[in-house]
C-alpha cells in the first residue's frame, strides 16, 4: 500500500519529498474489513463501500471535482502534549481511523503543491481532530495561525491559543464546517447596501482548504464596485479568469482601502489590501486582482483571509476567534482542563488556567511535522 496509488505525485513543488504511507511497515495498522464497527460510521455517512477484497474503502470528491479513493487504515498517531501542571511535552499516541488513497484525479495528481495528505479538522465526528478529542487526549478546542508569506507554513495547535485582542462570534449549528453569521460588509469604513440575508440564505464559513475566498453573488458585484470606485483615480480596471483585476503602479497598501468583515457578536474582521487582493504571476507586475470570487449561495472564507491571523476555534463554547498576528512568533497556549472531556464523564473537569509561551513547546504540532504516523 506505499507506492501502489494510481496518479500520485512522486514530487512535490513545495521542496519536499512525499512519503507514502506503507501500512505493511507499521505494527500497529490494520486495515478495515467491511464487517467491522469502525467502518460502520463511514458507510453511513454515504461515502464509504466494500472492496471486492472487503476492505472498507471510501471515496471523495471536493469542489474542484478532484477525487481521491482508496482504503481506511486505523494505526496509531504520536504525538506531544503538555499536561496541566506541567511545561515537559509528554509523548502521547492514540488509535485513529484515516484514509490511504489508492487512487486520485484532478488538482490531486499536480506536483505543484503535493503534500503527504490532508488533515481533517472538520466538526464532524469522523475528523481526525474529533476522533482525538472524544478519547479525552487533546482538548475541544484547536488553533493555527498561517504565515501569508511565500514561504507558507505557520503554527498549529491542539490547545488555546492566548493572545489580546482575540474576538469571538458564535458558530452557527453544522455537521462538518465552521459557519458563523456574517451580518455586513464595509470598504473604506463604508457600508455595502447588502440586506444580511443573502448571508445567511447559503451560509457563511471558514475553510482552510480554499485557497482564495468567495461571496455570494449579490455581495460580491457591491463589494467589487466599492472597491473599484475608491481606487478609480489611481488603478485601470481589468479581468483575469473571472476576476476583477487592476493595473497598478503604486504599493497597493497605500492605495487599497481596509476591509472589515462583521459578525453577530459583534466581532469585526479587518483585512489589509495584502489580505483580499492577489498578485497575478501570469501577467506583467502591477497587475492585482480582487482574491474574493463569486458564488451563487455560499460565502467561503478562505486562507487568503485567514493568514497571518491567529484563529481559534473553541468546540466548548461554540465560538470561533481571531485576531492579527506575526505567525513566525511564539504565541500563548493555555494548558487548562476546561478545555478537555473526558470518554468516561459527560462533564467537564475544571482547573485553574494556566499558560505558556509555544516556545517552551515547539514540538507541539508546528506545521508541516504536527503529526505523525507511527511506522515501527
């Protein structure tokens, strides 16, 4: 099972060698038959069916249409944690069920950003980050912050991170993605006439796996006209593969207005020029376009929006958080017990909270290494 995946990248653009995992290699993996109760789960969530070989096996697809099949593994995740009372990172390990592809088509099969896989951190309660927490090892509340320059990478974290500054609005009710309630949107501190309902018809979401962002149709042209109009004097409108575009001469932090984004709660999410417009590579320099796309019913906020933002999202509470951040510091992480449940109790245990900078432990789960399969 290392290297018999049909249309996986053997390199990667990102500088990195992929690794197959090879479930042969490790002691502690087993594959899944269909008759198991781990697999179970996944065939009621309708993406799963039974090899011919009865291995539980799963496919799916995702909104650029490429798809990925292949066959569900349980094995072992290692990982370090600190514990309340302590600032020693403790290796800990837990079972989890996650998926070997066999098979993938579309963007899945570039090398231009081929990783080893994808981590799922959804709300549902097939995530990696779900199958975790409700064995009571890693609390109900994870944070990252991503760094928005070139290089990528960031801080990911099993725990809450602590910072000033950090706003909160409420999660709406979901199975699987984090929706809030986006209520207005305002360029140069002006507001868009846009009646919140169009927000609320598709939904509003978070997504670290979109790479720009997306606002519903009616948004999106007042959004593009606002923007268009404060720049008009200065910047020639045009268009690449659907986007709106300009040509510019000048730094665009100088001349692109401040966007804010707000939230029921009162959360307001301001974005710099750098933080929703993109620089198209294709063209000659000083062409930028507008990174927010248009779509029919959904709002999706995605890792344009997201980097160089400490985001926090709080299961306990139901809220999600953020706030402006150098992701190449070492921010605060709380270590307190509210933030754990235990499998054996439905209440939460309660201790008093305490902190500590991510310096003391950068082996808690800084990207790109936060996890790791055990092969042994």
């Amino acid at each position: 099972m290392s290297n018999t995946c049909v249309n996986c990248p053997r390199s990667s653009n990102l500088q990195i060698q992929p690794t197959f995992y090879d479930a042969t290699a490790s002691s502690t993996a087993r594959v899944i038959p269909c008759s198991h109760k781990d697999c179970a789960p996944f065939s009621k969530s309708g993406t799963s069916w039974c090899s011919s070989n009865g291995q539980c096996g799963y496919t799916f697809q995702y909104l650029d249409l490429s798809v990925t099949s292949g066959v569900y593994v349980k094995d072992e995740l290692r990982f370090d944690s600190i514990l309340p009372g302590s600032t020693i990172p403790k290796s800990r390990s837990a079972p989890i069920v996650f998926g070997v592809s066999t098979y993938q088509s579309g963007r899945l099969t570039s090398t231009q950003h081929a990783v080893d896989g994808i981590l799922g951190f959804g709300r549902g309660d097939l995530s990696v980050y779900s199958q975790l927490s409700s064995t009571g090892l890693t609390p109900r509340v994870f944070s990252h912050c991503l760094k928005g320059d070139g290089m990528g990478g960031g801080i990911f974290v099993l725990g809450k991170i602590l910072e000033q500054g950090i706003v909160y609005t409420p999660l709406t009710p979901s199975k699987h993605l984090y929706y809030v309630h986006l209520q207005s949107i305002a360029v140069s501190g002006d507001m868009l006439g846009v009646d919140p309902v169009v927000f609320t018809n598709g939904g509003t979401f978070f997504d670290t796996g979109t790479t720009h962002a997306y606002l519903v149709d009616e948004a999106h042209d007042q959004f593009v006209n606002a923007v268009t109009t404060v720049v008009s004097q200065s910047a020639a409108p045009t268009t690449r593969r659907g986007f709106q575009c300009y040509l510019v001469n000048v730094s665009v932090s100088q001349l692109f207005p401040a966007v804010s984004l707000h939230f029921d709660g009162g959360a307001s999410l301001v974005l710099k020029p750098e933080e929703y417009l993109v620089q198209s590579f294709l063209d000659p320099a000083g062409i930028w376009c507008l990174g927010f796309g248009k779509s029919p019913q959904l709002t999706i906020l995605g890792e344009l929006v997201l980097k160089d933002k400490i985001f926090v999202y709080d299961l306990i509470h139901q809220q999600i958080g953020w706030t402006h951040f150098n992701c190449s510091s070492a921010p605060n992480v709380s270590i307190s017990r509210d933030y754990f449940v235990s499998s054996a109790h439905s209440s939460l245990s309660t201790c008093s909270t305490g902190s500590l900078p991510l310096g003391i432990i950068t082996s808690v789960f800084l990207f790109v290494f936060l996890v790791k399969i055990v092969q042994s």
